[in-house]
C-alpha cells in the first residue's frame, strides 16, 4: 500500500513539474514520445526516492540533492529553446513552492488536530486525507498556472539567463533550500549552531540585496520596453505619413492632368463661341471638386502634406478642422520629430472628435517667430488630466498610450514648454519650442 501511494504521489510530482515547465519551455516532442519520456521520468523519481534510504538513512539534504538532480536531467531531455541556468533554476523554484506548499499544509493540519507533525503525517486515516489534500491542491495550482501562463503569453519569454544577474537569480532558491534542510533538522529536535545560524543569515541577507538590485534592472527593463514600444510607434507613424503623403501627391498629379483637360475643353467651347455649353460644363466641373486636396499652404513640403491629409481624413469624417498658420519653411526642427509630434496630436484630435455626435471642431495653429508656438485645440468628450497623463480607454492598456509619450519625449528632446487643458467640452494642447 505505501508503494502505490509513493508512486501515485510521485506521478502527481511529475505532472506538476511538466506543468510547470510548459509555462515556460517548448516540449521536445508532441506526441507518444514525449509521454513515454514522462513515463521514464516517473520511474527515475521512484527509484532515487528510495535511493537516500537505502545508502543514507533519513539525511534530508541528500534527499533533497538527489531530487533536484533527476528533475533537471529528466527536465533537460524533455524540454527544448531553455538554457540549462534557466532550467535549473525553475526546477529549483518548483520543488521548493511544492515543497513548502506540502510542509504548509501538513503544520496546519498537525495545529488543528493538536498534534505534532510527525504524529499528523504517519497516522494512516489522517495521512491519507493530508496526501489527497495537499497533492491535489499541487496538481491544481500547477495546471491553473500553466494555463494563464498561456494565456498571457508568457510561455518561452524567460529562458536564458546569462552574466552575473544569473548567479543572482540562483541567490533565492539556494538560500531556501538552506533553509529548508535547516527547518528540516531542526524540527527533528536537534539544535543548530550559531556558525550555521549566522551563515543562513547572511545568505538571507545576500539574497535580500539581490533582490532590490534586480528590481532597480527590471524598472530599467520596462522603462526600455516602452522606449521600444514608443519608437516602433513612431516608424508606424512616419511609414503611415509618408504612404499618406504618397497618395496625396498622387491624387494632385490625376488633379493637374484632369485640370488641364478641363481647359482643353473650355478652350475649345469658347473658341466655337458655345458659351452655354461651356457655362454648363463650367458649373459641373465646379460640383465635381468637392474634395477640397489642399487647404494648407506653409511652405514646408512635409508638414503640409501631413497636415492636408490628415485635414482630408477630419473632412471625410464629418469633422470641421482649420488651419492658423505661418510661414514655416525655415523650421530649425528635425522633420521627423515634427511629424511624429503632430500626427499623434491630430490623430488623438480626431479620434477625441469621433466619440461625440455633434459639434465636431478642430483648431490648429502652429506660428514661427521668436519661437515655435503651435496649439491643438477640439471637442472631446471630458477627459481627466493628471500629472500630465491621460489615461487610455482602449483594451490592452500596456500596448496603447504611447501617443502623449511620443509627444513628451518630443518636447522634452527640445526642451520645450507644454501645457494641457479641458474646459467646457474642449480639449488644448499648446507648446512651445525656442528656436
């Protein structure tokens, strides 16, 4: 009977690891052999749990050494795309949740009882409710954890460690399996020594410092991620802006050749004296141009193909959009930025405009003198500005809002003044760049 259940726990183990290890790790195979090589890895367990019996008594390090070592061979034919730092470390990491979760488990139930823990776990009704409780909670917690893993699309991220950060990661598991097998033979009954005591502290220590320096990387870390994020919004940008700045020329070139073919055939009404015909004619051509191409004149070639088309897009959406401007063709600013800087303040106009059933304005002005002053200014919906932030209403937070990030890192490049403000249903953005 002990044997059966030492193998059904066993199995469960397995499970759980394998569990575990697709969170994060691509199997090796997908099919019949990667469940006889789980299979194998079962029967390796059983056989070097009994092993520390046989050859080392009750010594739980040895126990505990052994396990880790069979796990992270099995681990290493089984999974593929994970160094072997990374693997061990997640072995580490699972033994020793599964571990203290099994431990937890059985002093909570030996409190309730009123009974010590050895008494709890070897009392045979009680054992068997402590091993049905603790290794199904096991099994759960692992397949919950492996299927929001997935979900998140987590799975493969993390698996290479390289560099002293690595050595760092090993600090925890390390100082917990110390503490583990110092908790262990201690429950025994034995007293530690002071040496041992202090070296566990220092290892605690250790790790605690760790710790905080691999918080203050990983704040760098996300910092840089959205640097990222924010930079490949930009060539989005630039690639969209220029594709858009593509078709307008495009457009203007069909509007150049069917302009001229509209004189051609003026000229040829007036000198066959046809003023009727030619008056109808007039009047038709007129109501064709409805679309109105170019309501922009700067000066500058790129910021009035930007600014017409995006005028185009406001107009075929039903928005009112007009132009304050000046003579810009002597802009000192790098262009890119400047087209990165006004399409995400139009776009954000535009699409604030959308969200309302009427009353849809925009206003831009952008004027160069002593210094670039340039404003945006539309009806929106109430927005709440805090710190200089704009919270996002889209669905998946993390990868939308980089729009104002793009705008500040912008300005800020030019150390520019800015300021945002909503009042009586309109939004403004203003700044200022000394030129």
């Amino acid at each position: 009977m002990d044997d059966l259940l030492s193998f059904l726990y066993t199995v469960i183990d397995t499970l759980s690891l394998v569990f575990f290890l697709d969170a994060f790790a691509t199997r090796r195979w997908d099919n019949w052999k990667f469940k006889l090589g789980v299979g194998c890895f079962v029967a390796l367990l059983f056989w070097v749990l009994q092993v520390p019996f046989v050859f080392f008594g009750r010594n739980q390090a040895m126990k505990i050494g052994m396990i880790l070592l069979s796990y992270t061979i099995s681990a290493r034919v089984l999974y593929k795309e994970i160094s072997d730092k990374m693997l061990l470390l997640l072995v580490c990491i699972e033994y020793l949740v599964t571990y203290y979760l099994s431990f937890g488990l059985g002093m909570m139930g030996a409190f309730i009882c009123g009974v010590d823990g050895e008494s709890f776990q070897t009392s045979f009704p009680r054992a068997m409710v402590y091993g049905e409780i603790n290794y199904s909670t096991e099994l759960f917690l692992a397949y919950t954890f492996r299927r929001v893993m997935r979900k998140r699309s987590f799975s493969g991220r993390p698996n290479r460690l390289t560099g002293v950060r690595s050595w760092l990661y090993f600090l925890f598991p390390s100082t917990s399996v110390v503490m583990l097998v110092l908790l262990l033979y201690m429950t025994t009954g034995k007293n530690a020594s002071e040496m041992v005591i202090a070296a566990a502290c220092s290892l605690i220590f250790a790790t605690n410092v760790a710790v905080l320096y691999l918080l203050e990387r990983m704040e760098k870390t996300v910092e840089n991620q959205e640097r990222v994020l924010a930079l490949e919004q930009q060539l989005q940008f630039q690639a969209k802006n220029m594709e858009s700045a593509s078709q307008l020329y495009t457009a203007q070139r069909h509007k150049v050749h069917d302009f001229r073919a509209h004189l051609n055939t003026l000229q040829g009404l007036l000198e066959n004296q046809e003023y009727d015909a030619a008056e109808q004619y007039l009047n038709s051509v007129t109501q064709e141009q409805t679309d109105r191409l170019f309501l922009v004149n700067s000066h500058h070639a790129i910021l009035d193909a930007l600014f017409n088309t995006k005028a185009t897009e406001a107009i075929q959406k039903g928005i009112e959009i007009d132009f304050e401007l000046n003579d810009l063709s002597t802009l000192p600013f790098d262009v890119s930025d400047m087209v990165v800087l006004f399409s995400n303040l139009l776009d954000n106009a535009i699409e604030a405009c959308e969200k309302i059933n009427s009353n849809r304005v925009i206003r831009v002005s952008a004027v160069l003198k002593q210094s670039f002053l340039f404003s945006i200014r539309n009806t929106t919906l109430p927005v709440e500005i805090k710190n200089d932030t704009i919270k996002t209403t889209k669905p998946n937070a993390h990868l939308h809002g980089f729009g104002l990030s793009n705008i500040k890192l912008i300005l800020n490049k030019y150390h520019a003044d800015f300021v945002m403000d909503y009042e009586d249903g309109w939004f403004q953005f203003t700044g200022e760049i000394e030129t």
